[in-house]
C-alpha cells in the first residue's frame, strides 16, 4: 500500500491570500524574512485577513538565506513565549523551512537537532499548533513537502530534515505574491523546480501520482520560466510557475530527490551558492552520470522535443543561459585553492546526504568528486 502525501488544504489562484480571513482560532504567528513581503504590501495584507477572522496576530521576521538552527531555536522561542495554534511561513523558502524547525522546537523544546536529521525522525505535531505555508517564490514547492534544510553554521553543513509531520496543513499558493520578485530570483527558484521534477521523475521510488505531476510541472517550467523572468508582471506566468513549483513539490514529497540536492546542499553551506543556481548547474551532467542506471530520461526530453538523456541534458543547459544563469561553480569566484581544499570534506557530506538515497545510480566517493570538478570547471561529465 502506498500513501499519498499532500497539504491538507490547496488554494491556488491568484488572490488566494484572502483565504486567511476563513481561519478559525485564537492565534497566529507569522514567520517571514527580511523586507520584500512587507514592501509590497503582502504581510500588512495576511495581517489584515487574520484580524477579520478574529485571531489575534504576531510577527517573527529577519529569517535569514540558508537559515540556520540557532535562528529556529531563537523563533521557537519567541513563539513559546505567544502560545499560537497557527504557524505561518510566509515568503521565500528559507522563511518557511525556518518556520517549520520552529514549530518543531515550539512542541518540543527539549527535541535534539541532530537526530532529527536522520529522515523521518520528527517527533508526532500537530500537538499544540497547525501551519501554513504561503511562498514568495516558485521553486522549492516547500509548501506541500514534508522537508526543511536548515543549515548547521559551525560544521558549514546543510542539512534536509525529511519527516511527513513537516508536510503543511493549508498551502495558499498565489502567484500575484511574486509579482515582485527580482528576475535572478525568479530563474534560480524556477530551475529548482525544474530540478525537482526531474529528479523526482527518475529517482529508485515508483510512484505514477508523482510521475504525472513531475512531467506536467517540467512542461510549465520550460513554457513559462523564460517569460517570467523577462516579465514579472505577468500573473498568468507568474501563477503558471508557482503552480509548478507546487506540482515539483507534491512530486519530490512522494518519489524524493538525488544527488543533485546531495551536492548542492554543500556548495550552499560552504559558499552560499544560491541553492537553485547550483541545481542547474549539477543537473545537466547528473543526468549524464545517471544514464547509464534508469532509461526514463528519455520520456521527460520528448516533453522538450528531444529523445536522448543527453538531448534533455542539453535543453536544460539552453534554458539555464536562456534566463541568465551560470554555468559554472568555479563563476561564483571560487578559487582553485579553495575548492580542492573542501572537495573531500564535500563529497563525504553529499554521499551521506538523505538524498543520496533516492538516485537512481549508486555513487561513489569518487564519482561525486568527479561531478563537482566537472561542474566546478563548468565542463561536461563523461562516465
């Protein structure tokens, strides 16, 4: 028997935000970033709806990029201290993922960061609070996944809390929330998604719900990345990401990822690489390395009207220059020195990465040092 894992509760559409006047309780406490979301309007927005529906509303904001365990702690605290029966991540992932380890610490105070690292290993919630996600950005899908990386800052290490009790209760995904998004933003996030669904496609679980959604989210992803990008204002393209961003989300949450987030979890950690950034770059000479293990690459490059593993890898490539960005590790000003420096201390952490797991193809210590030198150089991968 097989369990589909899902939000309890979907409003997708633009406009969708209005959904927080039909909550019922006594208390909500948002968890959001930095600036953007009260710039343009979006948290005064929430906290208007929360007052119509009677709930008495708090912030907890300055989440940081790559968010840390320490920042989780210090929110958890401050949510202590409110006693909320609503959570709300609201904006980019790193808001939302905070917001999840926060409301984990807020049950369970005295619960042990380390072992929750190993997958599925999240104490029962839903004890004193329930949440909601409302994302800022189309790429992560962390609003219907039951998955947060939160970054340990003293070993540089990312690490991906994997439990199902993190899987949100109500996810409002409204694309006119990133109308404002900044256009390196938009094509980072957007090749995240698109990374999601190709590796939820292809990873070592069967699954013909996720394979479904993944197809359907890379088909959006490619008609639509460019032209938000491009165009931000454009809702319809705006909401057409944000769904698929979603539609990765659902697709990952139930077939799981591989060694493309393996290896790009450590480049975020050790050099703030942004995380869908490094997605695309990894992602091209995966699909190179794992073609030799699965031949489902071809089903995914006939959606962008190739036949091969090696022809998707390509488009994929054509799509990351179409929306501006790079090709290469060794572009984000990271020296020779440096790099071989941590490559063994990297590719340790990447093969005992949860997601490692899932890939299709079984890799070696060596095999991921060679992806990250060939990524590094911006090279191709030859098996």
């Amino acid at each position: 028997m097989s369990k589909l894992f899902v939000a309890s509760e979907v409003f997708h559409g633009a406009g969708t935000l209005s959904e927080l006047k039909n909550l019922t309780g006594k208390k909500a406490i948002i968890v959001t970033g930095g600036q953007s979301m009260k710039k343009s309007g979006t948290l005064d927005r929430a906290i208007s709806y929360l007052t119509e529906a009677g709930l008495e509303t708090a912030v907890f904001d300055g989440v940081e990029e790559d968010p840390s365990s320490a920042t989780s702690l210090r929110g958890a605290a401050v949510i202590t201290d409110f006693q909320p029966d609503w959570i709300i991540g609201l904006g980019g992932c790193s808001a939302i993922d905070a917001a999840k380890m926060m409301w984990v610490f807020y049950e369970y105070p005295d619960a042990n960061f380390e072992a929750m690292t190993q997958p599925f290993n999240v104490p029962t919630l839903r004890q004193k609070a329930k949440f909601i996600a409302i994302p800022s950005t189309s790429g992560t899908g962390t609003e219907t996944t039951g998955l947060a990386v939160i970054t340990d800052r003293e070993k540089g290490v990312k690490y991906p809390i994997v439990s199902y009790e993190l899987t949100p209760d109500i996810a409002i995904v409204d694309g006119e929330i990133c109308a404002t998004m900044p256009a390196h933003i938009t094509s980072n996030t957007g090749l995240d998604a698109l990374t999601h669904c190709v590796e939820a496609y292809v990873s070592n679980i069967e699954n013909n719900y996720a394979d479904a959604l993944a197809k359907g989210g890379l088909e959006i992803v490619f008609e639509n990345l460019e032209e938000a990008v491009n165009n931000p204002t454009n809702i319809k393209a705006r909401q057409n990401m944000h769904d698929a961003s979603f539609m990765g989300g659902l697709a990952f949450n139930n077939a799981w990822l591989g060694i493309v987030h393996s290896l790009s979890h450590q480049v975020g950690a050790l050099y703030g690489v942004p995380h869908g950034a490094s997605n695309a770059i990894f992602l091209p000479n995966v699909i190179r390395f794992n073609q030799t293990a699965t031949t489902r690459y071809p089903d995914l490059a006939k959606l962008v009207g190739r036949d091969s593993a090696e022809g998707l890898a390509q488009e994929i490539e054509k799509l990351r220059t179409a929306v501006n960005n790079i090709g290469s590790l060794k572009a984000f000003g990271i020296s020779k020195e440096d790099w071989e420096k941590n490559l063994d201390y990297m590719a340790q952490n990447a093969l005992q990465d949860p997601c490692t797991g899932f890939n299709p193809r079984k890799p070696s210590l060596q095999d991921l040092k060679d992806l990250y030198n060939a990524c590094y150089e911006g090279v191709i991968y030859e098996n």
